[in-house]
C-alpha cells in the first residue's frame, strides 16, 4: 500500500545521464495517472555501482531503469533474474520487492510491441536484416528470434562481434552474420531491416548505414535511433516507400513496461510519447 504523503522513489542510473529522457516521460505518466512516485536520475560512476544499488535498497525505491555502462555490471547484484534478461545477459529494469531486488529487459519486447503497434508486421516467419552486434542489437535480436522470425542475417562492421551475435541466436533460429560492407548482398526476400548501429545518431545525422538505393521497397525499415526520431536511413527509405519505423517507439514501450512492473497500472503510452517528441516532430494539427 502506498502511504499517499510520501511518493515513492523510482529511478534511472547510468553514466552519464544528464541526456536520459526517462525522468521527463515517466514523471509525465505518473502525474497525468496521480500515481505517488518521483522518478529521478543518478549519474553513477561504474566503481559505485554496487553502492548505488544498495542505497536504492535501503531507501526503499520501488524501483529504477539501469542505462549504458551498468546493464551487464548489475546482473550479480540482484536477488533473481527473469529468463529473458538472463539470456539476453543484461538488465534495463529493478523492481524492489520488499527489499528483494528483481532484473528484468524490456528492450526486446518494447521493441516488438512498439514495431508491432506502428508497422502492423508479423516477424513470425520473417527474414530479418540487423545492422549491427553492440548491445542493443542482442536484446532485440533474441526477442525477434525467439518471437518466430525464420532467419537472422547479423551485419557488423567487426565481423566477429557478428558471428559472436549468430552463434548465440542459433539454438533459436537460423542465423548468419556477415561484413556490414556485404548487407547489400543479403536483401532477397528480407521483410524487416533493423539498424542497431549508432551511424547516423546526433551529431551525425548525414551518416547512414546502407546505401539508399540497395534498400528494397516492400521492406519495413527500423531504426533504433531516436534522436534524430526520422535518420537519414529512415528518410530514404520512406522515399523508396518503405513502410519506417523510429527508435522513438522503442523507448517509450521499454518504459511502459518498466512503469507497470513498478506501479502495477498500465501507463498512457501517448502521453509518454509527446512528453519525449521533440517540437516539429510532434505532427500536431492546428
Ligand atoms: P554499442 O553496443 O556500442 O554497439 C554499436 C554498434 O554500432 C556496433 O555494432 C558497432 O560496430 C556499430 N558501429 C558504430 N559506429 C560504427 C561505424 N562508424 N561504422 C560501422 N559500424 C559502427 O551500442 P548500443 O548500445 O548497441 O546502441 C546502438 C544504437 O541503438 C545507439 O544509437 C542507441 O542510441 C540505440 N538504442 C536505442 C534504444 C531505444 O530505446 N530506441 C535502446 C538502446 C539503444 P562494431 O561492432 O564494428 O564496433
């Protein structure tokens, strides 16, 4: 029960996190609902890690996001770890459970929830394209494979990082990896191209990961970035009448089913969305 003077604590932790969006969309959520939590950021540096989890457990927290550098690092400081952080090998979300702390990642499953939601796509049977073998491509990699998509071509600039991606897919589907260089080579019958790569991210917006004209046109096109929420990818490929989809939807589902972990409501996941839509971006009718 909550004590309704005294909102609870929930949180981000990363280093750095000045930039986190988090506080912004979550706080939104939780005012517009009248729930009684204050979301805050905590920059912390990887040598206080495991004091900052402590502290939050002492606190009493409900419970907090964990960013770039501390997902894998959290891992051995938690009570008990879902399946799917676990294979995925990292955390994004920490309910607080009376003082037991549980690691969750909703980053593959609030990207399939947010693809599914804006491109209508059934990856079941799918061929799927990801650009990219960093962290962000695991999580969404494995939720795809383990959602029925028939085969996973990996294309990374560092080819082994590729087969390392490929070779942890392959109990769940049938995989590939391939130069990034070679990915023209692989667009026969591909239904879904992912950018999991930062080519293209602010400041670099020009930068993009695939020659425009070797995009096929009945591709769904994503990109996990979300600023700027439309990359130079994103834009070529709507040219070419691909249908797009924008990181931007990524993170809001990431954090929408963080937030029904901790309060146990499901949040307004439009309001979550204008809250973090840069202005011009925001499509709004006069
Ligand atoms: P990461 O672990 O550092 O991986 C970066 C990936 O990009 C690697 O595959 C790397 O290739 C590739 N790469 C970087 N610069 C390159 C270049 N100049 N040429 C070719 N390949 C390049 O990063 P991450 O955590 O996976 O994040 C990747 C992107 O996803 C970021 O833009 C991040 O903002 C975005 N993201 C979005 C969400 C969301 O909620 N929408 C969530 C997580 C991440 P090598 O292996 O060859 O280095």
């Amino acid at each position: 029960m909550h004590n309704k003077h005294h909102a609870q604590l929930l949180a981000v932790i990363g280093h750095p996190i000045a930039q986190s969006k988090s506080p912004l969309m979550h706080n939104r959520a939780l005012s517009v609902q009248r729930l009684p939590y204050t979301y805050l950021a905590f920059d912390v540096h990887p040598e206080m890690l495991a004091q900052a989890v402590d502290g939050l457990r002492a606190l009493g927290a409900r419970g907090w996001n964990v960013t770039i550098p501390h997902k894998i690092a959290v891992l051995p400081l938690l009570d008990a770890v879902s399946d799917e952080a676990r294979q995925i090998g990292a955390v994004n979300t920490v309910v607080n459970d009376g003082g037991k702390l549980y690691g969750y990642n909703t980053d593959g499953s609030g990207y399939l929830r947010s693809l599914q939601e804006e491109t209508g796509l059934d990856v079941r049977g799918a061929r799927v394209l990801i650009l990219g073998a960093g962290g962000a491509a695991r999580g969404v990699a494995y939720t795809l494979a383990v959602s029925g998509a028939a085969q996973l071509i990996i294309a990374n600039r560092t080819l082994e990082k590729a087969e390392r991606l490929a070779d942890f897919l392959a109990p769940f589907t049938q995989t590939a990896a391939v130069p990034l260089s070679d990915a023209g080579k692989w667009m026969n019958g591909v239904a879904l191209i992912v950018n999991t790569t930062s080519i293209g991210m602010y400041p670099h917006t020009e930068s993009t990961p695939l020659p425009a004209d070797i995009i096929p046109e009945g591709a769904v096109v994503s990109d996990l970035i979300y600023n700027p929420v439309k990359t130079t990818l994103l834009q070529e490929a709507e040219r070419r009448g691909a249908l797009i989809h924008s990181g931007l939807g990524m993170f809001v589902h990431q954090g929408a089913l963080a937030y029904e972990k901790w309060t146990g409501v499901s949040p307004p996941v439009d309001v979550m969305r204008r809250a973090i839509t840069p202005p011009g971006e925001r499509g709004e009718r006069p």
